[in-house]
C-alpha cells in the first residue's frame, strides 16, 4: 500500500490530467498504472471526492481567491487547491497542518516558484474561515 503523500500525488495528477483534457479523472488514475498495479484506495477515495464535490469545492476556492476566477488559476494549481480543499472541508482524518503542507509540498516541487506561498494563503484562508464556521 503506497504512503498517503503517494496517494494524493496519484489523485493530484490525475485531476490534472483530467482538467487539462477533459478526460475522466478516474480512468486518468487507472491509466497511469502500470498494467498489475490497483489504485490506492485513498487515491481513488480523493479523485472520487473531489468529482463529487467539485462545483462547491470551486466555490469555496473562488471566495477565498480574492478577486480571481477559478478558471483563471494555472490548471495544476487548481488541482492542488481542490484535492487540499476536499481533504479540509469534508476529512475529519486528515488534520488541517498535514492538508495544507502536503498542498504546499506539492506546489513547490510541481508548479511555479510562487505557487508553494499562494497555495499555502488560500488554504489558510479556508482553513480559517472553515473553523470559525465550525465553532459558530
């Protein structure tokens, strides 16, 4: 069983892969298997969940983004803000710190040099608004 930084790369990329084509994100997961590997569960659960959820997951990013559209946002970083997203708003398991770092960790080895700092700023902004929300 792969880690669960190797599971939300997998689902991470294949979202992308999808936004960028149009493809289907999980046959995009599938597809990039070697032909006798599964997909990690979680990876699966994730792309699922972010499928699942993906109009309130970009309403949520779009609120937070301050004045830039969801479709404006590079398509990798999209990707990562909405599996991050999914993982604050609708995983009681993944603690808030391990979300938006594994977000952050992502950004700045795949994306731009100021992907990491403008990634870490959304998710921190959801973040806070999602736990104020919580305790109203």
């Amino acid at each position: 069983m792969a880690s669960r930084r190797d599971a939300r790369r997998s689902a991470l990329l294949a979202l992308f892969q999808a936004d960028l084509t149009g493809a289907d994100p999980e046959r995009s997961l599938t597809d990039s298997l070697e032909a006798d590997a599964v997909a990690d569960p979680y990876a699966v659960e994730l792309v699922l969940g972010v499928i699942g959820s993906k109009d309130a997951l970009d309403a949520v990013i779009a609120t937070s983004t301050e004045g830039w559209s969801i479709e404006r946002l590079a398509p990798l970083d999209r990707a990562i803000l909405r599996l991050a997203t999914y993982e604050l708003l609708h995983r009681e398991d993944v603690p808030v710190g391990a979300a938006i770092n594994e977000a952050v960790k992502a950004a700045n080895e795949l994306s731009t040099e100021r992907s990491g700092r403008f990634v870490n700023g959304i998710l921190g902004r959801i973040a806070r608004e999602t736990v104020r929300a919580d305790n109203a």
